[in-house]
C-alpha cells in the first residue's frame, strides 16, 4: 500500500508490501506519481538503481550456473556457453517490464555451433541435440547421466535473487524519500 507521509520538512513517500511481484506493481505506481511530481530526474536515480542490481543479479546467476557446471564435470565448452543478457532496451517483455535473461548458447541451427551441438544417424535420420542439454537432461541409456547444472544453480539461487530484487526496490525507493 503506497501512502503519502508529511512531516519533517517535506513529504514522504512509503511502501508496504507482501510479495515481489506487490512490490513492483507499487514502485510503478510511486515511480509514475513521483515522476510527475517532481520531474524526471529523481525516475532516472531509481531506474538507475533498480537496473544495475539487474545486471548484478543476472552476473550472479550466470557465475552460479557456471561453477555448478564445473562441480559437476560438465565439459568446458559447455559452461563457456553460459551468457547473461542485460541490454534493456532490447530485453523487455510486451508489458515492457525489464527483463534479462541468462541461458546456455546451444548451437543449434540456424547458428550452428560444432563444438556445442552434436548430431548422429537415427532410425533413418539424422538426430542432433544440444550437449547443454545433453549434460542437463542426461540421455535414455544413462550413458550420460543426467548432471542438472543450470536447474539447480536457479533453484538454489531463488531466494537470493529475489532478496536482491527486494532491496533494490527498498533502495529506489529510498531515493525518492532523499527529495
């Protein structure tokens, strides 16, 4: 709930919130009545904020995703395909929410990749997969088992990612309680 709060010399601006999800939907809504209030160089402070903790977070699961890899003897070429994406004004959702995105490069066609995707002779026809895949999912004569690096590294980093998000939005939101 986003409140106006007077008193020690100007007004305040508050946030009580529940979840992360309530907390973005609040910080909008601050954000765009600040931002007419007071122009749009304190919107500017809190975007700046809320984007490198973005690109941190993003960094962090990246780094995590990798050194689970490692851990679990994925091959190199395999965490070397590990990336983090953080160009916002390409990676933004159709409710132009920020967003980045952190994956494996598959080397699949059309961007065919020798040293990520391999490909062998089926039942009369050629099958090819992803080693990220391979080394995610394992294969069905257990040959390769299954080494599940990055579902791991984003279930185990959850609670850190969202605690980060969490005190960005405080931090933002501080900085329109500066002015």
């Amino acid at each position: 709930m986003a409140r106006n709060v007077t008193g020690g010399g100007g007004k305040r601006w508050a946030v009580e919130f529940a979840n992360l999800r309530e907390v973005r939907a609040r910080f909008n809504e601050i954000a765009n009545t600040i931002s007419g209030i007071q122009g749009v160089r304190e919107n500017a402070t809190a975007s700046r904020i809320i984007n490198s903790q973005f690109v941190a977070i993003s960094e962090f699961l990246r780094d995590r995703i990798r050194s689970n890899a490692a851990g679990r003897n994925v091959p190199n070429r395999v965490q070397d395909a590990v990336f983090a994406f953080t160009d916002f004004s390409k990676g933004q959702t159709a409710r132009k929410q920020r967003s980045t995105l952190v994956g494996v490069r598959k080397g699949a066609p059309p961007r065919r990749y020798n040293r990520l995707y391999v490909e062998w002779k089926g039942t009369g026809k050629t099958i090819g997969m992803s080693l990220a895949t391979l080394y995610e999912k394992g294969t069905r004569d257990k040959r390769i088992k299954p080494r599940r690096y990055f579902r791991d590294a984003y279930f185990t980093s959850r609670s850190a990612i969202l605690n980060r998000l969490t005190a960005a939005y405080k931090q933002a939101i501080e900085s329109f309680n500066r002015r």
